[in-house]
C-alpha cells in the first residue's frame, strides 16, 4: 500500500474505484418508489399492498371505524360469516323473534325455522281462559261472567244480603185474593208462590184471621205472623203409600242462580200445625232447586207418596237436591227457625241454572214412618 501512493497515478485509481461504489449505492437508494419493495425494507413487505395488510389480517368491512372484517385469500375485506340454523331470516332455533311485522319481539324460532308466538297453556284452551277467570256471557264485550270448571262462561250472581233475598215473596204478604175464600189447595194467591202441580192435594194459604184450617186439631202457629202457607209433610218407605199427603210449593227466583256462583244461606220458620192431632215421628223437609221456564205448565200430580219421585217432577237434569231440615217429633205450633248453607261449587246443577225453590217433604225418608201438617214462612234465601 505504500507503493501504491507513491505513485500518483495509482491514488487517482483508488480514488475513482471509491467514487463509483458511492455512485452506486446512491442509485440503488434513489431507485426504490413508493410502490417498490427495497431489499433493506424486505421485513416490513405486506400480502395485501393495496391494503397494507395480511390475508387474514382484521380489517374494517364497510368503513365505519369498526374493525369486523377479515381479509380473504384475494385481498378482499370480509365481513366475518356467522351460521344461523335458519339463513333466510338470519336466526338460530330458539332466538325471539317478531311473529307479526309489528316490531315487537312476541315469538321464538321454531326447529322448522317458523317464527310462533310463545304458547301459553289454558285450562280451556277453546276459550283461551283458565278457570275463575272473568268472561262475557252474552257477547256484549263486557266481562259480566266466570269460567267455571266446565270451561263454561256462567253469568256472576247478584249479592243479596238482606231477606227474602233471592226469594220472591217470601213472608207471603203480597196477596191477589182472601186466603179464607178456600179452606185449602190455594197457595197460588200468593204472588211468586205456585202449587208443584196441577191438581189434587197442594199446599194452603192462611193469615192471622184463619179459623179453619181443615182440621179440627189444628192450631194456628204462635206469635201471630200475618199471611203464611201450610201442608203435609210425609215420609214413608212405603212404595204403594197414596198421594193423598204428598204436597209441596214453588217459589219462583229474583234471578237465575249458576252452579259455583258461590255459596247462600236459605232460611225458613216453621210451626207444628198438628201437635193435638195424635204422635208422629220425625220428618224431613226437602228443598230443591229447579230450572222451569215460567211459560211452562206445571207437572201433572203425581200418583204415590213417592212416585214420581221429587227429583223426576220437573226432569232429574232440571233439579237439584239443595237440602233437607229435620222437624223433631216434640215440635210445637211455636214458630222455629231452620237454616243452612248450599255451595253452589260442590252441586251438579241444570245447565241453564235454577230459576225456582221447590219445598216438599224429601225423598230421602227416615226408616220410621212420620207425617205432620206444618205451617212455613218467612223464607229467605242470601249470598
């Protein structure tokens, strides 16, 4: 080397060698554009140039700012696929869903991609109703009924706290003619009061002023209590036993009363009219309820003590057995009180309700024979 600068000519060699590598390199630098990939910046070289990104890199699908894309094999900007069971509507089994266009999410997705509203359950499913639940009888779209436990939409009973209640008349004092015109067999004058049926041996209608009352052993009951009924009450097992002592009356309702509209208690006084007129055994009053349209006539008397029996007069799916009061043996003409409760929810009672109160001896006899001739009023019947 230090020949080399000994000799000038050998320097300027040298130093034009120097310049021409430099030459070089500046040519390299200035050569690589924008657009270019240099071999000094080979790490920073990207699949996607145009997006300066890597396939399969996150990238933004629609511009937003939000980055929920991802670049695909031909540098293209993906929104990222989701599976739905159901494609179509962009849903999976089970998502809600609107089942009508309203907006609302009232539906889930079914297995057969459908949307359904969500099915609820009814005890009465033709009427979408559970029982209990208020309805509307007559379709006046007001809710004036229940749903009772036949799925039925049966009309809400009145509340009626004070007597005679449900009970029309029921002191008998409402009049359409003199009880004393007839010893007996005329309880039609009393208003909203009828005989069971339509001749024979019916029940009697009596006031303050009576004195004859068919028998000469009878005794007016006590305190004096202004116009009140009597008849004969008989219980027998005999089954060829006459109809000569079988008697009864018919009250017609304030309203029709429904089956499970509730429970009601019924009340009556009542006398030993026959006290002097020999011993009896106990009997038994029985009280029913009966749908009969008021246009109807009434039954044809009967032909036995039993026969028919009180629960066919008016047709066994027109009545109903609502209860009996035992009258004691030692009973006397002083006026006594019976009561007791019917639950209209534990009853089979006619379809279209019951419309009337029948009051006869009850056809469910004791073993021991008894008959008295037994004076009534005051009936009343509340809930």
């Amino acid at each position: 080397m230090k020949n080399l600068y000994r000799y000038p000519e050998n320097l300027n060699l040298l130093n034009n060698t120097v310049k021409l590598i430099c030459v070089f390199m500046l040519v390299v630098f200035t050569s690589c554009s924008d657009d270019e990939i240099c071999a000094y910046d080979q790490d920073m070289i990207n699949d996607c140039a145009d997006l300066e990104l890597n396939i399969g890199d996150a990238c933004d699908a629609d511009g937003d700012g939000n980055t929920d894309g991802i670049v695909n094999d031909f540098c293209e900007c993906i929104t990222e696929s989701i599976e739905f069971d159901c494609e179509e509507q962009q849903l999976s089994f089970g998502d809600a869903c609107d089942s009508n266009g309203d907006g609302n999410l009232d539906g889930t997705v079914t297995d057969e991609c459908e949307c359904l509203t969500e099915t609820v359950e009814f005890e009465c499913e033709d009427l979408q109703l559970n029982f209990g639940d208020a309805c509307d009888t007559n379709g006046d779209g007001f809710n004036d009924g229940t749903i009772d436990d036949n799925c039925e939409c049966m009309p809400n009973a009145p509340v009626i706290t004070s007597c005679p209640g449900f009970i029309q008349n029921g002191d008998f004092e409402t009049i359409t003619g003199d009880p004393n015109t007839r010893i007996d067999e005329d309880i039609d004058l009393a208003t909203h009061w009828k005989a069971l049926w339509q001749t024979g041996s019916l029940a009697d209608l009596f006031d303050n002023t009576t004195t004859n009352f068919g028998a000469g052993c009878f005794a007016a009951p006590t305190p004096s209590s202004g116009v009140f009924a009597g008849m004969w009450i008989e219980n027998s097992t005999n089954p060829n036993g006459g109809p000569g002592f079988r008697e009864g009356m018919f009250n017609e309702l304030t309203t029709t009363i429904n089956q499970s509209s509730g429970t009601y208690t019924l009340s009556f006084d009542y006398a030993n009219m026959s006290e002097s007129c020999g011993a009896s055994n106990d009997v038994k009053v029985g009280v029913y309820g009966v749908y009969h349209p008021i246009a109807n006539p009434l039954p044809a008397s009967p032909t036995g003590i039993s026969t028919p029996t009180n629960l066919d007069l008016f047709g066994a799916a027109n009545t109903v057995f609502l209860g009996e009061v035992v009258i004691t043996s030692t009973t006397t003409n002083a006026w006594q009180t019976a009561t007791f409760t019917i639950d209209t929810s534990l009853l089979t009672f006619p379809t279209n309700g019951i419309n009337h109160i029948m009051v006869t001896n009850s056809h469910l006899p004791f073993d021991a024979y008894g008959k008295m001739y037994l004076g009534f009023d005051n009936f009343c019947l509340t809930n």
